[in-house]
C-alpha cells in the first residue's frame, strides 16, 4: 500500500542563524512526533496523575511509548455528577500531563444519551438542551488551549430511538430530531472555541449514519472530521469491509478518524449480541493464540488506515485487558505486562513509520529530505533545531544553538 | 376516530348581493369538492383525451366520480425519449382537460434513477445535472397554472447505490450525494414555480428515510410534503405499521402525501422478492374473496389516514387492474367492471365523508354549518354562490344570481 503521502520529500535549505549555509554539513533529522495521530484511551492518567499511583506510573510511562494523542473522559454523568459541581480539576491537571508530554487530547464526548447526567431529567426539554449547550460551552471554553479537540456528539443514529432506558438527551433529541440537535451542539462548540476540531462520532456505520452526515454537511454544520467507532467484539470486520467503509465514508472529502478501535486476544463475543453491553461475563481471558492473533489484525487494520488519505487518527478504545466489558482489548494485560499487539505497533510507530536519519548537504546547504510528516529536531553538531515537516512547511530552516 | 378536523363548524352569515341579510331562509349547502386529495393514477386520461377511444371514456369517467387528484407521468425516458423533442403536448392536453373536471395534477417525477432518458449518459456529470436542471425548469415553468404540484426527487435513499443498470440520475447522484443533489432539484424547481407544491418521494419508510428528510430540512430544502409509497403488493402493511409509520414521519410537522398506494385482490407476491419489478407474471388474476379483502384493507387505510391531521393526499397507483406488474391492484377488474373496493371508496369519499343539506338561517342572516373542508354550492331560491369551506374562510356570504 501506497503511504507516501504520509511523507513529505524536499530540497531543504539548512542555515545558520547569520544566514549563511551549512555547506557541505552533517545534518541529524530525527522525529519526536508523528502528524499522524496514534491514538489511545488515556483514562489511565487520571489516577496517575492524581494520586501517583506506581502501578499506573508503569502503565501511563509505557503507554507514552506509543502514542501522541489521548481520550479523556467527559461523560455527562461521572464528570458532573451533581450538578454544578464538575470534576474540571482531574481532567484539566490530566490533560495538561500529556500535553506535556506531546501528547493532542481529545475529550469525550460532550453530548450523548448514555452516561448522562441523571439530574438532568427533572429539568423540561427547553432547559435540558440549554444546559446542554451551556455545558458544551463551559468545557469547550474551559479546556481551550489545552484540549482544542471533542467528540461533540455521539451515537446520534440510535439517539432518538434509545429505548434502553429514558434519558435527558434522547428526549431532546426526540423533539428536535437529529440534525437540528446536531447542528446546535456543533455551533455552540464552534463558537466557543473556533480553532478546535469537532468531531461527530458513531458506531453505527450503515447507510443511515452516510445519510445523516450528507444531511449536517448541506446544513452547514462544522464537522472537521468524521469518527467511525469500530470496536470489533465480535470478530475482526476484515479487509474488505474496512475497505468498503473507508470507501462509503471518504466520499465526504473530509477527514476520517478511527476513533474507538477494539481488537480482542481471546475468544469472541458470539455474533448474536446487538448491543455489545449485553454481554457481561465474570471474566474473559487474553489467550497466546488470541494475542497473536490480535497483533495480525491490528497490523493489518493500521497498515490499511495508515495509507488511506483520508485518514487522520486511529485511536483504540482500551490500552489495558479487562476495562471495557473486560474484554482482552488492550495492549498490555491487566498485570501491565506488554502484549505483542504492543510490540507490533511500536515497531510501526516508532520504526517503520519513523524517520531518522544524517544528510550531507551541498556547499549551499541544500538537502534533500524524505521523512514522515511531523516534529523533528535538527541537529548539525552542538547547534540544534525545533521543525517540522508538513506538506506547507517553509523550506529554509536555521539551524541554531 | 377523529376526523373533525377535517370539517369547518362555523356561524356563517348569508346575505344578498345588496348587503341585506337572507334572513329566515332556506339555505342549500351542497359540496362539489373535497379540500383532501384523493387521488388516483390517471394515466390512462391520456389516450382518452389524444384518442377518444371508447374504453377510455368509460374508465377516466368512473375515475371522476370518485377521485380530485390526478397523477400523471413524466418519466423522463417517455417523455422525452429523443433529446429536445419532449411529448408536451398530449400532457398538456390530457392536464387541462383534467383541471377541466375540477382534478388537481400532479408531475410525476422530476428526477428519478428509474425510466430515465437513455441519451443523458453519453455526457459528463457536469452536464447531465445541467440538463437535469433544464428540464426541470421547462417542465415546471412551462405546465405552471395548469400543474402546480411535483414529485420533485423519487427515491433517493436508493438512488446512488443503485447497481442493477448504469443510468444518468444514479452518476450525478454518487457524485454529488444525495442531500447536494437534492437540494439542487428543489432549488431549480422552487425558483421555476415559487408556489408550487413540491414533494420528496420514497418507497423507503426506515429510519434512512428519515435521517434523509431531516438533513433536507435543516439544509433548507423547500420540501412541501413528504411523500410515502405504499405498494402492498407483498400483503397490506395493518394498522400497526401505518401508524408507526405516520407516528415517525409526523415529527417533521410537514404535510404528508401517500403517493403511490397499492393494494391488490388476488394472490400476494412473496415476501423473498425485494425489488417489486422481479415478480414478473403472466397472468395475476383477480378473486372474489381477494376483492373482498383488498375493499377492508382499502377502507381501513384510507380511515386511518383521512384520521392523521397531517396526511394531506391519498393516492392509489393503479385505477384499473393489470397495470404495474399486470397486479389486481384497482379500483376496476381490467374489463372496465367495477370491485368492491370502488363501491366502498365512492360511498366514504362521496357520501360518509362528503356535505350535502339544507339549513334555515334566523332574522339577520346567521347559521350554524358543520360541513366537510372543500368546494361547495350555496343556494338558496333560484340563487347561487360558490363557496370554499376551510379554517380562513370569510365567514359571510353573498348569494347572487
């Protein structure tokens, strides 16, 4: 598969800061972060960060290993679970942690009919929805700087027609209809924080989700990017219908994120289960052949997003065994221990899809450079610099101490 | 159930042309017209009114005592079936002549993936769409006054993915998408015709059908009324399904049309057949104890929704039997005779549902009068006026000569 536009390939200038070139120099390009986002649920920080505990310092410090963007949980209910009172402070010191540590966050998700606040339904349908555009604004307002990137809505296919339980969400969404709740939660995000990349996201990949996100575009909502959960219970959905999926959902010309990815390295979750959360089990075992088969699918799917165009983020759901439905999801198991699922990736992330490397320059100080797409420090002796490579980058870079 | 929103209650006052009440007078109220559309496919008025051929005369005669709402067909391969040279004339003939009996028209359909003109897909998309643009335009402009209603878009849930021909419609649709393109047809259609009433149409009730319209309406396309195919040709749908169905697409608050109902006496097809157009038959006779049955499931349907305030239109596809896949599915056997279900709908639509009385009114002229939405004859004496009953109406009326 083709990933070369992945890379970048140009005739560099490196300079000195007098502006005279670095002729005929040494010149050491090595990467500290990729565009491309490889992400992982990062719910694991908050204890960390919070409490410093050891088992998920080994955890959090492994993980970084890997990635450089992060989902935090922002769900209604545990982030405000009495109203008024939001746990603003865990999330912020998290977020700020990775973002420390090059680390783009993402939180999610902002409006959804599960995990709802519960005190929220006493309120009539006028007052949910401006609560909901008002909480939308304090976390989007809030967080602006440190996390610029949301799940604005999810599940919006199912929203209306929820029937699991009654919920403050599904009852707006039910009287106004999914794409004028849509479009209002989208502006109220976009008007909090203009720069911010605003996702709509399902797990729903049918028809029906195609027909609603046609419909928001041709209503102007502003989606940057269009997330496809894939979280794969039931069995690995394979090549051709990745493909198929990718085809469908490119059509928009905008972005794709892949933004709930599950692989299992144990038995699966029989076919007949509609909603994965029926499926509760005391425990569900990480196997050797499931883990290795685990590894061949997640290299198989990564490879595949990797060289689509469209795609910007990959993010799988668990990073540990055992969270969600318990499920053999992660990428170490619940000992911490690394899976060869994690090996697999690093190799990709951090190798094959890695750029590091010397160039001589000519006596002008031209290069050429051919190097994946993201940060780099520049070295020519003790002299260093901070760049990076995109397809927009300035081709003259000084090169200083 | 409730159909007194279908009738006006009103203190009516009758005066003479001089302003002097009809006081003390006997006032006969009878109507000549139902605001509702009944309506009924009227194909077969055209080669009555190019021929005037007998067996014509007798059908589109007893289709007039029954039904105010015509469909006529404007699928773009018959009525263009060589570029520039369109069948205008025997619609417009056969449309006047309609308008003529007091039956409102309407295309049928703009656009459509389906009995589309062969000749378009030698262009490009760009011009296809033009083309598909034009013609709108000179159909809609040039029959306005004598057609002002239109099934704009036919079934576009299925309109890009449909793969059993190549054909223009489903090429620009693909490329488009379905929301942009139909966005573009009602744009077109709107501007030809401001006050036209201009219809969405579809076979498919599922939520795709939905999502679709919501994203038409908050991307501003002027739809008037949602329309809804009914073909029961695999067994009628009951009344649970109708009013689920009614109950789901109601939410828009916009009037809905069934466009295109059918209901047959005779065998039902099987359920395996997904695409009506693979039951392909030699002979679908009709039964007495299918008559029977398709006058019960005829009279229950057109109950329900003359009950539903916002089914505005009720149209049968068939009038006489072995049309559309040579199916029992009308009103008359296919030698002209007439079926129970014609006898049970002229008695609802003509009689049960229809005013016809006479009131006295007191000294200066007032009456209370209950009567059925529509056109009506007021005399009073040798006196006559005509009247239109609906909820704006001026309550005062002059009864002249």
């Amino acid at each position: 598969m083709d990933i070369e536009h992945r890379k970048i390939k140009k005739n560099i200038r490196f300079i000195r800061e007098s502006g005279d070139p670095l002729g005929n120099s040494q010149i050491h390009i090595s990467q500290t972060n990729h565009a491309f986002l490889f992400g992982c649920g990062a719910f694991d920080f908050i204890p960390y960060v919070m409490n410093k505990e050891e088992r998920y310092k080994q955890l959090t410090d492994s993980w970084l290993e890997i990635f450089n963007y992060a989902t935090l949980p922002f769900y209604w209910g545990g982030y405000e679970p009495e109203e008024g009172k939001p746990n603003y402070d865990k999330l912020m010191k998290t977020a700020k942690y990775l973002q420390s540590k090059g680390v783009k966050v993402k939180g999610h998700p902002l409006c959804w009919h599960t995990e709802c606040a519960k005190w929220l339904m006493k309120y009539d349908n006028d007052t949910i929805l401006k609560k909901q555009l008002e909480r939308i604004d304090r976390e989007v307002t809030g967080f602006a700087g440190i996390i610029d990137m949301w799940d604005v809505i999810n599940e919006v296919v199912i929203m209306p027609v929820f029937d699991k339980y009654d919920n403050a969400v599904t009852r707006i969404c039910k009287e106004k209809g999914r794409v004028s709740l849509i479009r209002e939660v989208f502006a109220r995000a976009h008007e909090s924080n203009p720069d911010a990349i605003l996702l709509l996201n399902d797990f729903n990949t049918s028809v029906n989700y195609e027909i609603l996100i046609d419909g928001c575009l041709n209503a102007g909502v502003p989606i940057s990017a269009i997330g496809i959960q894939s979280h794969q219970h039931q069995g690995y959905w394979g090549r051709e219908k990745l493909e198929e999926v990718l085809e469908r959902f490119s059509g928009f010309g905008i972005p794709i994120h892949f933004t709930e990815n599950t692989l299992i390295s144990g038995d699966i979750m029989p076919s007949f289960i509609e909603d994965l959360n029926d499926w509760q089990v005391d425990s569900w075992p990480t196997t050797p052949a499931g883990e290795e088969r685990q590894a061949k699918e997640i290299e198989e799917m990564y490879r595949i997003l990797f060289a689509h165009p469209l795609v910007e983020a990959i993010t799988t759901w668990d990073y540990t065994d055992g969270a969600w439905l318990k499920a053999p999801s992660g990428f170490v198991r619940e000992d911490g221990s690394r899976k060869p699922s994690f090996e697999m990736l690093k190799k990709l992330v951090k190798q094959e899809w890695w750029t590091d490397f010397t160039v001589t320059t000519d006596a002008d100080g031209h290069a050429t450079v051919e190097a994946f797409k993201g940060d780099y420090h520049i070295d020519c002796g003790i002299r260093r610099a901070d760049a990076s490579f995109s397809d927009d980058m300035d081709p003259v870079i000084t090169v200083g101490i």
